[in-house]
C-alpha cells in the first residue's frame, strides 16, 4: 500500500515540474520575440510607401509624384542665383490632397552617403508647395543643396507632418540618379530653376501665355 501511495505521489510532482519548464520556455521565447521584433520601434515607425520618378504614389492624404530630376552648381531662385561647391537638386512634385486640403510640408533628400538633406531645413534649398485642394493637382519644387558625391543613388522622401512622421504615411521615391548625372551636372550644365508652386490647371495656362508672347 506505502509503495503504491508514494508512486501516486511522485506523478504531481513530475506534472508540476513539467508544467513549470513550459512556462519558462515560453517566457524565455516571449523575451526572444520581443528582443528581435521591438514593439516599440514598429509602433513608433512611418509607413514607408516606395516609387520612383514617373510612378505616382498614394499615401493616406495625397497623391504624389517625382517628375525627372534636373541639377546643376547654380540655382536660379526668383531671379537670384545660388552657387553650389556641390550639386544643385531639383526635382519637380506633383501632388493631389486626399478628403481634404492637404499641405505636404516636409520634404527631403536623403544622399547616397546616407545623410538627409531637408529642403528649407538648416541647409539651403526650400520646399513651399502650398495648400493643395482635393482632386485639383498642384505642383511644387523641391530644391536641395547636397554634395556630389551624395547624388547618385539618392530618394525624395514627401511627408504630411515637418517634424514627426510615425505612425504615417512617407513616400520614398527612388530618382534614379546616376554618376553621370554628376559629372554632367558638375561640368557647365546651365543654372536650374526653383519655380514657385501652383496649381497644374495655373502652370499650364503660364506656361501656354509664355509661349505665345
């Protein structure tokens, strides 16, 4: 009777352990998960929206596109001209608001040296799209001062907010540059022009009375 009572026993225990050796596994796979996936860092990151020049990109409040890049050492700015030790960028942005006027007011270049180059930021350059309306396309410059050897392989990033961009919406627009592109740019290339932003219906209608004047 005594031996069949202590092998009785002796099962709760081994469950118990058993039990106990799950738990800490799980807890030890819960702590892995969490080290290698922070929470923290996927709640707090923006929505990165990919595209390139030429494709347009649909983000929460607009839709955006990159025209074709144009650079060159001096930029031609309301009649002022800048000149660069680098490379003048400037890349022409199409965007149409989304539900509501939208103003984009943060856009950037982020170089092939892995640096941002904020246009309007502490460096020169700018980025004044204005108010866009719904369904009416407006088109803005995004002028950035950068260094040559940071141009080829660079993107446009576009975002709604200046300063915090979590938990939104952020193009990040391939523009396809090239070294070539450098070293035409850097070799006597004409001054680019930052034009001032305006709905496309506008631009067109100036650009047609430029014509025919």
């Amino acid at each position: 009777m005594s031996t069949t009572s202590g092998s009785g026993g002796a099962r709760p225990w081994t469950q118990r352990i058993g039990v106990v050796a799950l738990v800490l596994a799980a807890l030890a796979t819960g702590r892995a998960i969490t080290h290698s996936f922070p929470v923290e860092g996927r709640i707090e990151a923006p929505f990165v929206r990919d595209s390139a020049v030429g494709e347009p990109v649909r983000l929460r409040y607009a839709d955006v596109e990159a025209g074709e890049p144009a650079g060159a050492r001096e930029l031609d700015a309301g009649g002022t001209t800048l000149t660069s030790p680098g490379v003048w960028l400037v890349v022409p942005v199409r965007m149409t608001a989304r539900g509501e006027p939208r103003t984009l007011a943060y856009a950037a270049v982020r170089g092939s040296d892995g640096t941002l180059y904020v246009a309007g930021g502490f460096g020169r350059g700018g980025f004044a799209p204005g108010t866009a309306q719904p369904g009416v396309p407006r088109e803005a410059d995004v002028a950035v001062e950068l260094p040559a050897d940071a141009v080829a392989g660079a993107h446009l990033l576009l975002a709604l907010d200046p300063d915090d961009h979590r938990r939104d919406d952020l193009a990040d627009i391939d523009l396809g540059l090239t070294q070539a592109d450098v070293e035409r740019w850097t070799d006597g290339a004409p001054p680019v022009t930052f034009r001032d932003a305006a709905d496309a219906g506008a631009t067109a209608s100036a650009d047609a009375s430029g014509d025919g004047s």
